[in-house]
C-alpha cells in the first residue's frame, strides 16, 4: 500500500511531472475542448434515453482519426494532428443523429474532407462537423437529424459551466464569438417574445439548449473558420444569429442555426478581406 | 410562403361557470379512470399536410362546451371533419403499454418458455357534453367562415387585437381563463385565424349521440407543434396530454423539450395482471416525477404493419386513412392472422411485416403544467424507426408436479427472482415493498414455494396419470 503512494508521489507528487501534464494539457486550447466535449458526450451517455452507442463513438472518431491521417499524407503534411479530428468526432457524437450506422464514419470522412479539400486563402471555409451535418441533411434527408431537444434544460447548467470553463481555460483569445453568437440570438428571442406579449419564461426555455451551448462553444468558436478580427467575427455572429432565427420562426427549418454557420462560412474570406488581423495558430510559438 | 399553424384549444364553459382551459381536450373518464382529464390528439403528417384529430373527454353539460383552435388560414367546410371515437380508442389500445404473461415450463423437462397472452392496459375512453351558439358582432373580430359539421356549429374567426376577440368571447357567453388575453394576443401577432367549435344541440339530439364526437382538422402548412399554452392557465393541476403521431418516415419528437422513454422490459409479480390499470398509473407518475414533469414520455414507436406482443390488432389501412394518413394507397390493409395455436385470435403475430405499411406511429404521453411546459410543444419527424413498447413480463412459477435434482434448484431460485420482482415494481410505481410481498403471497407467488410431489404408490401414478 505505502509503496503504491509512494509510487503514485514520484509520479505526481514533488516530481514535476504533474507540473508538465498540466503543462501540456494547457498548451493547446483544444485539449481543454476536448476534455468538455468527453465530459458532455459521458453526461449524454448517462443522461438520455437517446445516447449514441459505442459502436457510432468507435466508428466516429475512427473515421475522423484515419481520414485526418491520410489527408495528411496525400496533402503532405508535415505532421500529423489528432486533436482537430478528435473533437470534430466527439461534435459529431454529440449532435449528428442517422437511421443507419454507416452514415456516421461516412460524415466523419466528409467533415475532414472539407478541412482538406475546401480551402481559402490557406484558411478551411467550414467547420468540419458543421459541413458533414449539412451535407448531410441536404444529400440525405430521409437518413439525417439532429435532436436539439434531447439535453433538455435540466443538465443546461451544467453545460453552460463546463463551456465557460472551457473558454476561460482555453483562452484561444477567439472565445468571444461563443459570447457574441449567444448574445445575439438571446437578443432575438427576447425580441420576439416582447414582440408577442410572451412571458420571458418562453426565450429562457429556448436559449436553455444544450444543442445550441454545444454549437456556440465547440462550433462557432473554431478560431480556424472564424474571422480573424474581433469585429469581423461580431458580424459573423450576428449574421448566424439572424439567419438562424428566420429559419427557425418563419422557415419552420429546425435545423437552422447549423445552416446559418454553413452560409455565413462562406462569407468569411470576404469579411477577412476587408477588416484584417493576425491568422490565428493553435499553438503560439 | 409557409403559412403557421398554431393550434390552441381551450375548453370554454358558458358564463355562469369558470372557463376552463386546457390544450384543448379533456381527456377521459371512462369506467376505469385512468389519467383522469387527458387530451388525446392525432396528428398525422407528411410533406407539410397535417390531419389533426382531437377526443375529448369533456364531462359538463353539451351546451357549455366550446373549443378555440388558432389556425394559420381560414378552414373551410370541407377541411373539416367529425371522426369516429372508435379509431382513437384503436389506437390508443394499440399502442399501449403492455403485460406480457408467460408460463414456466415443467423444471424436468426444459423447455423454452412460451408465451400465454397479452394485455393491454385499459385503452382511455370517451365521455362526452356539448354546446351550440352561434353569433356575429364586431369588435374587431371578423367571422371568415360559418358552418356546420356533424354536431358541431363551427366559426373561423380573425382579430385584429387580443383585447376585442376576448370582448367578444365574453359578450357571447364565454368566460376565458385569466391570462388567456395576452396568449390570444400572442397567437393573432403570428396572423393566426381562430377556428370556434360548439356544439349544435339540435343535431346532437338528433344523431342521439351520448358524447362528443372527435373533431377533425386538415390543413397545409410548414408548421409543425402542438399547443398547450391555454392548457395550463387554468389552475387545476397538471394537464395530461396523449399525443398519437402518424408519419412516414420515423418516429416525432419534441424539439424544444426532452424525450424520455418510459421504463420497459422488467419481470413482475403476476398480481399485476388484475391492477394493470393501477400500475400503468403509478408507474407513469413515477418516472415523471422522477423528470421533475420537465419531459415527453416516448409510451410507444413502432411500424403501422406489426407489433410485438400485440395489445391490439395494427389498424387496418382504411381506419388510417380515417385518421390522416393520406399518403397510403386506397386498397384494404392486409388481414391480421393469429398465430397458429395461440389462443386470442384477434392478437397478430409477432413478427416483422412482409408488406410495410409505411406509417410509423409515435405515442408521447404528457403532464405538464406552465411551469414546466411554458412553450408550445415543437414536433419534427426524424428518421428513426426503431421500435419502442412499454412492455412487462409476468413469469408464472411451475405449479404442477416436478420431482428430479433440477426441480428443487428450479424451486431453490424463486425466492431470489419474485424479490427481484417485488424490488422492480416498488422502483417502477414507488408502491410499498412490503404491500408487494404481501400481495404476491395472496396472488400465488409465495415466497416459500416448495416442488409438488406425487405421494402415490408408483401403479396409481401410472394408472391414473
């Protein structure tokens, strides 16, 4: 027994190596995302009634894992990342739903496909789950759903911790775009509700989604498809939070906000053209 | 282009009583009352077309009833419909949690298991009341179309503003829940017309109907929820609604509130059978509360072509398409045929169909109230087929005589698995554990069950088997 903690110290303990794996948890924001996505998707797994099975995990982060590989073969690349296709699975896991299990290594082949294949100015268009959602729902609507309703509000809180916990801890110095894409579509939803005479407990309701904390914080944010300046990504914001809503009130398209990204990427070389700033590097060397 | 549809109803009660208010249908109150007061309502819908079918049970004097239902356009005559009671009681018992009964086989002779019957729990029915009146007066409210279907004297209203349809519903005799002004105003802000039922006395009589027929709505529109706002002004606890889908493609679910299966597949004690009613109950009560009644609970999904155990025969094509679903070829279903040997007839087969029905019936059971269910309940179709049935097993212990090593091991394992019965149903309806052991003492599972012997000379065995 002694031996165990005496062991478990020279890990850990007075040894700097605890030092160095917080070190090195600290020195990629991503690893932060995906703690929080592992922790949300473990939530999801105790929580609903509609969980992913292990095999569309497996499958999943698999088929991101290997196609990141190869592109990064095929595309020579000179070293290969696992932490961009590990949260697009784990995404994916989260939000995409199909009727037959192929679909889910097939989007994840699609989501680094369009990091590879879709590219501007050195920059990918689209964020990889969010393109393999929508081509998915558009080539595939008799296979394809996402299910905003299955956290419902009750986990909402804890949700919303571990998001800001990320983007504190995260500092990609891109967060603010979660902030401003929630703070304008909670502007919208009280806007309507004032509008209609509805009592605040209907916008409180709605912005109450884990599916809408999980498109902010681990979406949104990709600081990869985001432009690069601050106010250029307040109007990215906004545009998604406008979009959204008219899909969402008026065009019935639940879906709309997964949508809303997809156009509003397209934009985005336009917007970094004129209001220009530093690219943005995971890693700051 | 898409035109919404929002559809509210509220139980309105003539002046002199408190208006009511409720997602539009009380349910049920029939011999056996369970889920006293609920809603059933049948929404069939493909490509943006939607039949909604609404039973209600209200239980006041015919000429105090009224329902209100917000509708995106003006509905005309032929839009509308009076459906048979019938075809939601099908429904509803189709769909139904179900008991499953099997009997051990002789511990000396292993055998599989084969299954006895199955049941139902008592499907909701129908009661009844009505009203008629009918009248014109502006205030702002503009009558866009007057009509009569069935026993029902209809009026699709437009207001300009909340304040004078509820002027005017009060000057024709209403009494609308407090609260209900703002919620009007909410529903005329998104353009919505308001579609007026009441019931014609004369016709009522005539017909010599004892209840309210369920009211039918067809409309086209992009829109695609059930509202229960009005529901839950009135102040008399939660609402219950049952909401029956039928689609195409896949299962419903609520967009803006979570889904929760409710629990299924557990083994217990067989005195269930006689109180199946009062389990189904306690059970639903229990694990809504356990979801603080913050979520739909998903009783049933399933293909429109099969069931397995079958609480009721699938509805054939032609009721189907009674109930909405218009994409289904004209042509009569296909005949249910019993199992060979299997001793209900009228229980189909369980099996996957050899010809898909291509309807897909979804069966969300709700109790909400304002606090948990603010918002209208958004629905969309996905494209999840995978079947879901609230199902319990009843094992009935080997009673007759078993004399061999096996026996006693088979007799040595009872007590273990009826606790484990007892346990299951005390954590489904939170039912006293004590009560449990008690009453599977009474209803043949004793505790204490020991193997039967034959005591005879081995010649009367023989002889006299």
């Amino acid at each position: 027994m002694s031996m165990k903690i005496v062991h478990i110290i020279a890990i850990f303990g007075a040894d700097s190596r605890l030092m160095r794996l917080i070190n090195a948890i600290k020195a990629d924001p991503r690893h932060f995302q995906i703690i929080a996505l592992s922790s949300l998707l473990t939530l999801l797994l105790l929580w609903s009634d509609f969980a992913p099975s292990w095999e569309v995990l497996v499958l999943t982060l698999s088929a991101t894992l290997i196609s990141q590989y190869m592109f990064t073969k095929i595309f020579d690349v000179p070293t290969f990342d696992f932490r961009s296709p590990l949260i697009t699975g784990l995404s994916l896991c989260l939000l995409l739903k199909v009727s037959v299990l192929w679909l889910y290594p097939l989007a994840g082949i699609i989501a680094m496909a369009s990091k590879f294949l879709i590219r501007w100015d050195d920059k990918h268009i689209f964020n990889p789950a969010n393109a393999a959602i929508v081509i998915g729902l558009i080539a595939l609507p008799e296979m394809v759903w996402i299910s905003p309703g299955q956290w419902g509000s009750a986990v909402w809180m804890g949700f919303l911790l571990i998001c800001l916990a990320i983007m504190v801890l995260g500092r990609t110095g891109r967060a603010d775009i979660s902030l401003f894409l929630l703070g304008a579509w909670f502007a919208l939803l009280l806007g309507r509700a004032l509008w209609l005479g509805d009592p605040l407990e209907i916008p409180i309701h709605n912005a109450q989604s884990g599916a809408l904390l999980i498109f902010a914080f681990f979406m949104v944010s990709d600081p990869k498809t985001t432009p690069d300046h601050r106010l250029g990504r307040l109007i990215f914001a906004i545009s998604i939070a406008v979009i959204a809503y008219i899909m969402q009130y008026h065009l019935q398209i639940r879906e709309g906000l997964f949508y809303a990204l997809f156009i509003v990427c397209c934009i985005t070389p336009i917007i970094d053209y004129f209001i220009k700033d530093k690219r943005y590097q995971w890693r700051e060397t | 282009m898409t035109r919404l549809l929002f559809l509210l109803t509220l139980l309105i009660f003539a002046s002199t009583q408190n208006a009511q208010a409720f997602c539009g249908f009380y349910v049920a109150k029939a011999d056996a009352d369970l889920f006293n007061g609920a809603s059933k309502v049948v929404m069939s819908r493909h490509e943006g077309r939607t039949v909604m079918t609404m039973a209600n049970d209200f239980q006041g004097e015919a000429k105090d009833f009224a329902i209100v239902i917000p509708v995106p356009t003006v509905v005309t005559k032929s839009q509308v419909n009076v459906a048979d009671t019938k075809l939601i009681d099908h429904l509803d018992a189709y769909t139904a949690p179900r008991l499953v009964e099997y009997y051990d086989s002789n511990p000396c002779q292993p055998q599989f298991e084969t299954m006895a019957r199955n049941m139902a729990a008592a499907p909701m029915a129908m009661a009844d009341g009505a009203a008629m009146q009918k009248s014109a007066k502006k205030l702002g409210v503009t009558i866009e179309e007057s009509y009569s279907v069935g026993e029902y004297d209809i009026l699709i209203l437009s207001a300009k503003e909340s304040d004078g349809l509820f002027k005017w519903l009060n000057q024709e005799g209403y009494q609308l829940p407090k609260g209900s002004k703002k919620v009007l105003g909410s529903y005329i802000k998104q353009n919505m017309k308001f579609f007026v039922a009441k019931v014609n006395l004369d016709s009522y009589e005539k017909e010599g109907f004892t209840y309210l027929r369920p009211l039918q709505v067809a409309y086209e529109s992009e829109k695609f929820m059930l509202p229960v706002r009005l529901g839950t002004l009135n102040a008399n606890g939660p609402q219950n609604l049952l909401l029956f889908t039928l689609t195409k493609k896949g299962r419903v679910e609520p967009t803006n509130y979570r889904t929760t299966k409710i629990p299924t597949g557990d083994d217990i004690p067989l005195f269930v059978a006689d109180e199946f009613g009062e389990f189904y109950k306690a059970m639903f009560e229990t694990a809504v509360q356990k979801e603080k009644m913050k979520t739909v609970m998903l009783e049933y999904a399933w293909d429109m072509a099969w069931c397995d155990p079958c609480a009721a025969d699938p509805l054939p094509k032609a009721d189907l398409r009674k109930l909405g679903v218009w994409w289904l070829d004209k042509e009569p279903g296909r005949k249910v045929r019993p199992m060979p040997g299997q001793s209900q007839p009228r229980i189909m087969p369980p099996r996957p169909p050899s010809q898909a029905v291509n309807a897909f019936v979804t069966r969300m059971h709700v109790r909400y109230t304002a606090d948990t269910f603010p918002e209208d309940i958004v629905l969309q179709e996905t494209e999840d087929r995978q079947n879901f049935q609230g199902r319990y097993v009843m094992r009935h212990p080997w009673t007759e005589e078993a004399s061999c090593e096996m026996a006693s091991n088979y007799y040595k394992g009872l007590p273990e698995r009826f606790e484990k019965e007892a346990k299951a149903l005390a954590n489904l309806t939170g039912w006293s554990i004590s009560d449990i052991r008690k009453k599977m003492e009474k209803g043949g599972q004793s505790f204490a069950m020991k193997p039967k012997s034959d005591d005879r000379p081995w010649y009367e065995q023989m002889w006299n088997e």
